[in-house]
C-alpha cells in the first residue's frame, strides 16, 4: 500500500520483489484496523459501524427484562469494547461522529429513553461512561 493525499494522489508504480510483480492495494486489515491510503479511518469506522449496531439490537432486545447495572455490564463487555479498541488512531478522524450517534443511541437505550431526548444528562447519569471524544482524549493522554 501506497500512502497518498486526496488531492496529491500518486500513481500506480511497478514495484518487485523477488522478479515478482507486488500489487497495489487501496486498503488492508492489519491487527484488526482497517488503513486506507489516505489513512481517512473512512472503511474501518464503516466496518466498525454494523457490529455496533448488532450490540444497539442485542442491548434493546434484552432491554425490558434487565435492571440498569445488567444493562450496563453489556455496554460496557459487548459495544465498549468494540468502540474502544484502536480509538487512538481513529477517534480523531471525521468519521467518529457516527460512532458518536450509536453510542447516544445505546446510552439511550440503557437510561430508557426515548430516540429525541438530549443524552448530555443521561451520560452523567450513567456514571464513568465517557463518550467518544473523551475515551480518545483519555487514551491519546494515557499513551503519550
């Protein structure tokens, strides 16, 4: 893979190893994080996006039956720590704000509130559960 800029985008050039041709690739899946050749976060925050979604359905499904604390240990084991792994390379990127949206929307789903409501309260209410920005500014903080 080739880095590159939107704008400065380098052409394909004909690199050999061994007389063997190596071919160009727009993205690769490295230690479970997708890098694109514009290092945009754009693909891993996609591929991220489903399987948060599948922790969203999994938490409202099992939403009327569990107290607020069982709730809260499934945030925390299944949808945290997806949202968490790898936050330091692409919790700053453009793209994180649609993460930003599901967590809102698993938060609302433990607090049990409706899908218009304002989450700023609801995330204090929850205690410890920081959003999206600040686990990236508390990781980027802890490994600097």
């Amino acid at each position: 893979m080739r880095f590159s800029t939107k704008i400065n985008f380098i052409g394909n050039f004909g690199i050999k190893y061994k007389d063997k041709r190596v071919t160009s690739v727009d993205s690769i899946k490295f230690l479970g994080l997708i890098l694109d050749n514009t290092l945009s976060w754009k693909k891993h925050v996609e591929s991220i996006i489903p399987k948060l979604s599948t922790a969203v359905f999994a938490m409202r499904v099992v939403q009327p039956f569990l107290s607020f604390d069982s709730l809260k240990l499934i945030y925390y084991s299944y949808f945290h720590a997806i949202l968490s792994y790898g936050i330091i390379f692409w919790g700053n990127s453009s793209q994180s704000n649609s993460i930003f949206r599901m967590q809102k929307k698993a938060i609302r789903i433990m607090i049990g509130a409706s899908n218009r409501d304002s989450c700023k309260e609801y995330f204090k209410k929850t205690k410890n559960t920081a959003t999206t920005v600040s686990i990236f500014v508390v990781t980027f903080v802890i490994c600097s």
